[in-house]
C-alpha cells in the first residue's frame, strides 16, 4: 500500500511538472495532480467525555429520531409469504399439541385425569353432531396444509415449479387440497 502511494504520487509530481522532453500541449497539468496532496483521508471529529446518565439521554434522543423500518402492513398481500408464515404456525401449533397431549397423557394418572382412548372416544360421542364437525376440521386443516405444503417443499427441493407464477399456482392448489381434505376428514365417521 505504502509503495502503491509513494509510485502514484511519485507519476504525478514528474507528470505535474514541466519537462523538455514532454510536449506541453499533450500532457496539462491539472490542479489535483499539482497540488499532490496525500492520498490519506482523515476526518475531523469533535470528541468529550459525557457523564454516563447524559449520554444515554444523548443516546436515547438519537434513537426517538431514527426511522422505523417497515412492516408486513406495507407489503402487498401474497400467497408465497402468507402460505410461509402459516406452514411455520402450523407446524408449531401441532408440534406443540402433540407434545402437551403426550405431557398431559403421561402425568394424568397421577392427577387423576381419564385421557385414555375410551373415554376421550365416549364424551366425543357425548358432543352435538355440529361441534363435533367443527372440532374434527378444525384439528384436520392444520395436519392436512402442513402435509400439503410440506410436499409443495418437496417439489421444490426437486427443482421444479420454481417461477414465480407456478410458486403462487401451487399455493392454491396447497389452499384448496387443504380444505377439501380438511372437509372430507372431518365428514367422515359421523
């Protein structure tokens, strides 16, 4: 780096000058290469001690006047981010009621709790047909999206269906296989 500064301004300073054997008309000085200054930039800052409550007040102020960054509120709605968000919520909220019903299963005899399969199946028996529908669908249209979904991901780790136009296509085909699966699911058995 050092060599790189000393040859540029070393090529500017005999440039800069007038020479016999260089005809003037072909080679001007310009004032920049005349004045060689060093190609070194430094900025001049005003630097003090603050006492520690002031600057976090300094710091504080500073931060109340920077911009907000944007949030999802600006964005168009579309089908590839919105069906994203929900494959990560649906994959929680089942992986998450597994893990609590299999918690729940397990310390239930201690609290005295009948979670077995033959009284969970009697008092659904017990239900209105419309409540048992509604819940049926409702514990369906998670497993059956993220089922969909997740073999819409496996297409794509496949490479295929990857433009934008076949990206928002199978994401309603993902939407409407959920729902007629969802529905066949919770129709069946009543």
């Amino acid at each position: 780096m050092i060599a790189q500064r000393f040859s540029q301004n070393s090529t500017r300073r005999i440039f800069a000058q007038r020479s016999p054997f260089l005809p003037s008309s072909r080679f001007a000085a310009p004032a920049i290469i005349t004045t060689c200054k060093p190609l070194t930039h430094s900025r001049l800052a005003a630097t003090q001690n603050v006492p520690g409550d002031e600057a976090y007040a300094i710091l504080k102020a500073q931060r109340a006047a920077r911009p907000i960054s944007p949030h999802l509120s600006i964005y168009q709605t579309q089908i590839p981010w919105v069906l994203s968000g929900l494959n990560r919520i649906t994959g929680s909220v089942l992986s998450g009621g597994f893990y609590l019903f299999g918690a729940a299963y397990l310390i239930s005899p201690l609290l005295g709790w009948h979670l077995e399969s033959s009284a969970l199946a009697a008092s659904f028996a017990e239900l209105p047909t419309a409540v048992k529908l509604l819940l049926k669908f409702g514990v369906a249209l998670p497993f059956t999206f993220h089922s969909w979904n997740g073999i819409r991901h496996l297409v794509w780790d496949c490479g295929m269906e990857l433009a934008n136009k076949s990206v928002v296509r199978t994401g309603q085909v993902v939407i409407g296989l959920t729902v007629v699966s969802s529905g066949a699911l919770a129709v069946y058995g009543l």
